[in-house]
C-alpha cells in the first residue's frame, strides 16, 4: 500500500506542475517568462572622445576645400562676365556691319543713278556730235600784217570776226627772210594774252647778213583763242636795212 499512495501523489504533483506551466495567468508563469523574455542589457557603445589636435587638420582640409569652391565660383562669374562683355561687343560689330551694309547699299544705287544720267548725256552728246561737221578745225587765211622791225615797243593786230568767239584756238602762221640786209641776230615774238599778264608764245629767229642770198625762217603754231582778240608782235634786236620781208596770218582755228 506505501508504494501505491506514493505513486499517486507523485501523479498528483505531476498535473499540479503541468496546469501552472499551461496557465497563463499564473503568476509564476509570468515571472518565469518575463526571466526568460527579458532582453539583454545593451554594451556600451559611448567612445572615447577624440582629442582637438586631431579635428584642426580636417578643419584645415575643409576651409582649403571652400577656398578652392569660393574661386572656382570667382572664376566661373568672371568668365560670364567677359562672355558677356564679347556678346555685347559682337552685337555692335554686327550693328555697324549692318548699318555700313546699308550705306553701301545706297551708295550703289546712287552712283548707279549717277552713271546712268552720265551715259544718257553723253548719247546725247555723241548723237549732237554726230551731226555737226566732222573737221577737228576749220582753215582760214586772215593776213595780220609784217613783223615788226626790232625796238623794244610791242604792235597789236586785233583778230577779226571771222574768227568766231566759240574758238579754242587759232593756228597761226609766221614767216621771215632776210636777203643782202644789215642788222645782225633778230628775234621776233608772236604771243596772246591767256590769264592776266601771263601771255602764251612762240619765236621765230632771222639773221641779217650783207650776203648776195636770202634766208628764210617760218612757223605754225596753235596758240589759244585770247579773250581779248589780240594778237601780240615783238621784236628783239637792231633794227634790219636791206632786203628782208616777212607777214604774219591766222590759217585756221577750232
């Protein structure tokens, strides 16, 4: 009987001991579960603080870094500016090339205007060319008397109306021969008054000699058309005596 009543009881604290593990409830369940639940108490994870020699270097590193960023930034503004600037002045350029483009422009078509009147007037001029006579001169012959015979006075033979005032310029012709005269080197002058004083000229050079032959000496000269139509003798040296004769004449103009 002793080892039945023992079995039994030990049967009885069996399911004493299974219902409080299977009730939750039960305090001592909660206690053994929050034992066995609880976490685990974290490690420190405080470090030792680093020393302030070791923080300058970076602090130096980063200040050069900002340095580097600020001219860079510099640099950056300062190449915007001149961009800028360039555009600025190519726009100005290109202003002036335009405005110079016009000019030219105009200038174009005002000499263009300006050959085609030229060329207008001178198919008119030609075609009124065309119709008057086609001598470059017309010949006269219009005596003006002898050469004078030396002293320093000059003569004045005026020039007649048949040489109109249209003309430019009149030919005229000179002529001298000395024969047995006396009177050594000679020098006539056949001139005209062109502007003032100023007078335009040519000579004619005639020796007398006491020789049995004659000499002779003659020119044609154009000389300009004077307003004053006055043709103008001199003549240089002693005066001739023997046998000498000479005349002057107006032969043509134009």
């Amino acid at each position: 009987m002793g080892r039945e009543e023992s079995m039994r009881r030990a049967g009885i604290v069996g399911v004493v001991i299974l219902t409080m593990v299977l009730t939750p409830g039960c305090a001592f369940y909660q206690s053994l579960v929050a034992r066995f639940t609880r976490p685990a108490a974290p490690r420190s994870q405080t470090s030792p603080t680093a020393p302030p020699s070791a923080l300058e270097p970076k602090l130096d590193a980063l200040d050069g870094r900002l340095d580097r960023i600020e001219q860079m930034l510099t640099d950056v503004r300062e190449q915007g500016r001149q961009r800028q600037i360039q555009e600025e002045r190519s726009q100005q350029s290109l202003a002036g090339l335009q405005q110079e483009t016009r000019n030219t422009h105009l200038a174009v078509v005002h000499l263009r205007k300006l050959l085609a009147t030229q060329h207008s007037n001178l198919v008119t001029r030609l075609q009124e060319t065309a119709a008057e006579p086609s001598a470059n001169f017309w010949a006269i012959d219009i005596p003006m008397g002898v050469l004078p015979n030396g002293g320093q006075n000059h003569e004045v033979r005026r020039i007649p109306a048949q040489v109109p005032n249209k003309a430019r310029e009149i030919l005229v012709y000179a002529q001298v021969a000395t024969g047995y005269v006396k009177g050594g080197p000679h020098r006539f002058r056949i001139s005209v008054r062109v502007q003032g004083d100023r007078e335009a000229a040519f000579y004619l050079y005639a020796v007398g000699l006491p020789q049995p032959s004659w000499a002779y000496n003659s020119d044609n000269v154009w000389l300009p058309m004077p307003s004053d139509r006055q043709l103008i003798l001199r003549a240089e040296g002693e005066p001739f005596f023997g046998d000498w004769s000479s005349e002057v004449r107006i032969v043509g103009y134009r």
